[in-house]
C-alpha cells in the first residue's frame, strides 16, 4: 500500500514539475527551481515504491501514463492548449497499455 501512496505522490511532484517547465520557458525563469525540485523528488519517490515491492514494470507504467494524462489535461485548462480528439484517443492508449502491462502479471 505505501508503495502505491509513494508512487501518487510522485507522479504529482512530476506533473508539478512539468507544468513549472511550461511557465519557466514561456514567463520567468525563477519557475526552474520548481521544475528541478519536482523531478528529483518525483524520482526519489518513484524509487521509494520500488523498494517498498512495487514492480518497475508497473511503477513506471503508471507514473509515465498518469503523468501524460495529467499534464495534456492541465495544459488545457492551465495553458489553453489543444485537447484533440486524437490527443485524448493517445492518452488512451497509453492507459490501456499499462493496463495490459498489470495484467500481463497475473
């Protein structure tokens, strides 16, 4: 349980810093703090979950999909930045394929 509570965390902390990355090249470069902190946590706690048991498969599977889901919706409405019909259909597959990751462990 406390891997996948690392792993949520994580993928905020990317998410956070990957948005910051956005505002840092379009506004002001003080953004860059936040960028390089939020990627050095978000994997110090991704490697946290792997050794709280947490398969790599899985782990990165989730944080790199959740991540893109997250950010390609926050850059929507944060940014004004297209959300396409195809944008959404990617994200999607990506899901599904960490979804058949997972299950391809059973």
């Amino acid at each position: 349980m406390i891997a996948w509570v690392y792993l949520g965390i994580a993928i905020a902390c990317e998410v956070v810093a990957a948005l910051s990355l956005r505002m840092a090249v379009s506004s002001r470069r003080a953004w860059y703090g936040l960028v390089a902190t939020g990627y050095v946590v978000a994997f110090v706690l991704l490697s946290l979950s792997l050794s709280a048991g947490m398969p790599l498969s899985v782990a990165y599977g989730v944080w790199t999909a959740a991540g893109v889901a997250l950010t390609a919706i926050l850059g929507k409405f944060l940014f004004n930045e297209p959300f396409t019909w195809v944008l959404a259909l990617g994200v999607a597959l990506i899901m599904g394929g960490v979804l058949l990751v997972e299950m391809g462990r059973l």
